[in-house]
C-alpha cells in the first residue's frame, strides 16, 4: 500500500525489506500506533528534491491493520518508527 510519510528524510534512510511501525495522528494531534512491522517494499523515489514536506513508500502492512492505515493514510502523511535491522 502506498503511503505518505511526513518525513522526507527519514523515508530516504529506508531501504527494500526494513520493518516499521506507522504511526498517525488524531484531530488533536496525539499519535496513535498503527501498524506495527510493516515492511518497506519500494523505497521512496524522486522525494529528495529541496523543499519537499512528504514521501511516498510502499509498504505491506499486516491485513489486519490495513483498513486503519489506509484510513488514516488517507487524511495525513504518517510517522515512521524504524526497526533495527537485526530485528529483520
């Protein structure tokens, strides 16, 4: 599933098969986790350029989370919380 993510930079330092949590927002700006795990199955591409607020990742996330993430991909880019790559 594609999604927008708030961070260029920290979309940038992802690479194919990574694991991540998505991390949203509600109306009063408090995170909520949700997805946890997610994999990175296309980095982003063509998001470094100066000035951009957003990236695009492609991500599988667990089918029981997906409704969640897509609702909530939906109204805002989300936060990544990136695993240690030992945890792969």
């Amino acid at each position: 599933m594609p999604i927008e993510v708030a961070s260029p930079a920290i979309a940038a330092s992802v690479v194919t098969g990574d694991l991540v949590d998505l991390i949203g927002f509600d109306a009063d700006g408090r995170a909520r986790s949700l997805a946890e795990r997610a994999r990175i199955i296309e980095p982003a591409r063509g998001s470094s350029a100066l000035g951009a607020s957003t990236a695009v990742l492609l991500v599988a996330v667990p089918e029981a989370d997906a409704m969640a993430v897509a609702a909530a991909a939906a109204q805002a880019p989300l936060a990544l919380l990136i695993h240690p790559r030992a945890d792969r």
